[in-house]
C-alpha cells in the first residue's frame, strides 16, 4: 500500500529533532507499490529517507520525502561450499577435494530496505550467524545502509553485502548492482555520485553472512571487552555497551551519530602535526592515528575537535557531545539547524586554523 500523506511533520523522522515539515510525504509497504508511484508527477526536489540518522534538515523540505516500510528478512538457500582449486595440476591430483582448503559457504540473507539495520543485526545475532554483529546498535535501516557504507569497529557494511536490488526511477524498472559495481570506500557508493543521486531507490539488500566464527575483534581493546565467549551475540553485545557509553541515544539527545568524517592526509602533515604536539603538550604526548596502506595516515577528527577546546561545548540549543567530539547533538531538543550550522563553522575553521586540515561533515544536509 502507498500513503500519501501533505504538509507531514517529519521531527520523529529525523535522529536530530529538527522541527520541519515535508510538503509530500509518501510512505510505501512492498516492491511492487514501487510501480504505483508516478515518479514523474512528484512535487521536486525528491528526497528518499532511511531512519534519518544521517541528515540534518536545514529547513522545511519543499518537495517529496519517501520512506520505505518493506520489512523482511529471508534466508536463501544456502550455498554449495566451495573449495579452493589447485593451480598446479601435480598437486591437485595428489590431493582430494576433502584434502584441500575449504572455503566457508555463506549464508544469504535478503533483507527489505525498510529493516531498521540494528534488528537486523540482533536477529543475525540471534541465529548465530557472523558479518554484521560489529555494526550493532548503528542507526538507521538497511537501504540506507547501502547507500551510506556504514562503519564501526573494523568492520563496513560492504564487507557483508553480496548484491543490492533497486528500482530505477529514470527508466522504471527493476536493476541489481553486484558489490564489486558500487565503488564502495570510506561512507561513500557509487550510489553517491551527483550524476545518478536519488535515481536508485534500494529495494533489499542480500547480505553474504557466515556460519563458521569469524570474529574480528582488532579495533582498541574490543577483544578483551568481549572476553572468552567469542560469539555474534557477546560481541553485539559488548558493542551495544561500548556504543551506549561513547554516543548519544537518539531517544534521548537528537544527533547524527559521527557529524564528521575522520580525515585521510599525507605522513608528512601528520609528522608535523605530531611535532606541533610534542611541542604543546611535551614529547611524550600521543597523536591518535592509523597508518593506511597507501602510505597515508587516517587521524579522529574527534582528537582534532578536543584539541581546539570543543569537547562539551555548548552553543544555543546545539552542542559538542561531551563524551565524543564528533558528535553534534541537539541538546534542548529545541536547537535551530542555523545553531548547528554555526557550530559545524566554527568547529572546521578552528581545526583548519589549527591543524591545516578541513573537516567534511559526514551528515547530509538537506
Ligand atoms: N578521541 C578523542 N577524544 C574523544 C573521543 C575520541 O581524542 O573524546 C580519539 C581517540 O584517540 C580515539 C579516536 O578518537 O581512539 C577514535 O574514536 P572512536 O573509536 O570513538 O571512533 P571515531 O573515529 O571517532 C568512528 C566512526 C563511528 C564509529 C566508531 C567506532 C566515523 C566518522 N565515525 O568514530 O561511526 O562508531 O569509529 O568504529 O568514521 C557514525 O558514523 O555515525 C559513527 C558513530
């Protein structure tokens, strides 16, 4: 069924609590409503929306929100397991199919793009099958999820998708994208690129996930926090409590989740960053950071945001989560987007003032 709905508050429809309204909004339960909607005829701009955790409205929205409400999730048959073939035709005749290197067979799952992502995970969990359990308690649902790349502790959305299924709004017809096709990197697809925004609408996504224990527990000190009950669901367990005590919870503070990406610059901006630093604060100061294989080095944008004073900080209705600086939240739950705006300035022009390095924002703003 489609809902048609005019002049639609859309506060609960965005994890910031903007107060704005959307001139049209279409809510839709399957597929196959997809077909029903005259793409053509709808008031513009045209904004498809997820769970809203990733966008800040910077005023009411004058043309047409869409909102998925297709809610499965279906486990395919699963796959034939594959073996690693021989190269060398000696070898492989020494050896029996039982002999050589079994890959693990996955387990795909098809899920509806309107499945909020963390029930998901906790279902996955539940089943006791392995891929997303580092990304529990991420906001927002499964389309956007594709569309976003989303990411925490060493683990991206894209490591676990095998294909995603979507409805063309230019040429009206149903198309699938293999994972190899969407350009995946850092919280971007190819879904992204201003010359096919908004033409997709991901319909389900298919999830490649694993029986066999595949644990990655590499970032900071998550292996000792999850102890010796390596399973999906300590781990998303674990994680839940890492994610309640560092972030805001959007019933509680309006936010975004991470405002702002954590910026990629060359090792000899980073030396001179780490100079400036041991000069501040004395030699045996830490500057975090992760060295990428490129040779380039990834450093928290949340750091950089600390070091300029922001951590806490308040301005009008808006602030700088305390516990993690990456963060902006609506802290009245009564904060104007020009509030958070503002704070979004001031922040990137202290740590361009400081650092040399302009902050993008991860949110959308809309
Ligand atoms: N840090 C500080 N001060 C703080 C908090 C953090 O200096 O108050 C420094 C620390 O050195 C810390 C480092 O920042 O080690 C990294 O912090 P954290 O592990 O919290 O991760 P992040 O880089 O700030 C990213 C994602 C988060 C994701 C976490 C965990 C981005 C933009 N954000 O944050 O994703 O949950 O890693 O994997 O990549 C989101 O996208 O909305 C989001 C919350």
């Amino acid at each position: 069924m489609v809902r048609t709905e005019y002049y639609k508050d859309l506060t609960k429809m965005n994890t910031f609590g903007m107060k704005v309204k959307a001139r049209c909004f279409i809510e839709y339960d399957s597929v196959a409503d997809l077909v029903d909607i005259e793409f053509e005829e709808l008031a513009r701009p045209v904004l498809h929306i997820g769970g809203g955790s990733n966008l800040l409205f910077t005023d009411d929205f004058k043309g047409t929100v869409l909102h998925s409400k297709i809610n499965f999730i279906e486990i395919l048959e699963k796959e034939e397991p594959r073996h690693c073939e021989e190269q060398d035709d000696v070898v492989q005749s020494t050896k029996s199919l039982e002999q050589s290197e079994r890959i693990p067979s996955p387990v795909l799952v098809s899920v509806g793009a309107g499945v909020v992502f963390d029930e998901f995970c906790d279902w996955a969990a539940k089943e006791g099958l392995w891929g997303v359990e580092n990304l529990s308690y991420i906001p927002g649902e499964v389309g956007a999820s594709a569309v976003q790349n989303i990411g925490a502790y060493g683990v991206e959305v894209k490591d676990v998708i095998r294909k995603v299924y979507c409805y063309d709004t230019v040429d009206e017809e149903f198309v699938n994208f293999d994972v190899e096709d969407l350009e995946y990197g850092y919280r971007d697809s190819a879904f992204k690129d201003p010359e096919v925004k908004g033409r997709y609408i991901v319909t389900h996504v298919v999830f490649a996930l694993s029986r066999e224990p595949q644990p990655r527990l590499d970032y900071a000190h998550l292996k000792e926090a999850v102890g010796d009950n390596v399973t999906p669901l300590q781990i998303r367990k674990t994680i839940i409590k890492i994610r309640k005590e560092k972030l805001p919870e959007p019933s509680v503070m309006g936010s975004a989740g991470s405002f702002f990406k954590n910026p990629v610059i060359s090792a000899e901006h980073f030396a001179r960053i780490e100079a400036a630093a041991k000069a501040e604060h004395g030699a045996d100061v830490k500057v975090p950071h992760y060295d990428l294989p490129d040779g380039t080095v990834k450093i928290p944008a949340a750091w950089m945001i600390e070091q300029c004073g922001w951590k806490g900080k308040r301005s009008g209705g808006a602030a700088v989560y305390d516990k993690q600086p990456l963060v902006i939240v609506n802290y009245t739950g009564e904060a104007y987007p020009e509030e958070i705006i503002g704070l979004e300035r001031r922040i990137i022009a202290s740590v361009k003032s400081k650092f040399d390095i302009v902050l993008h924002p991860e949110v959308d703003h809309i």
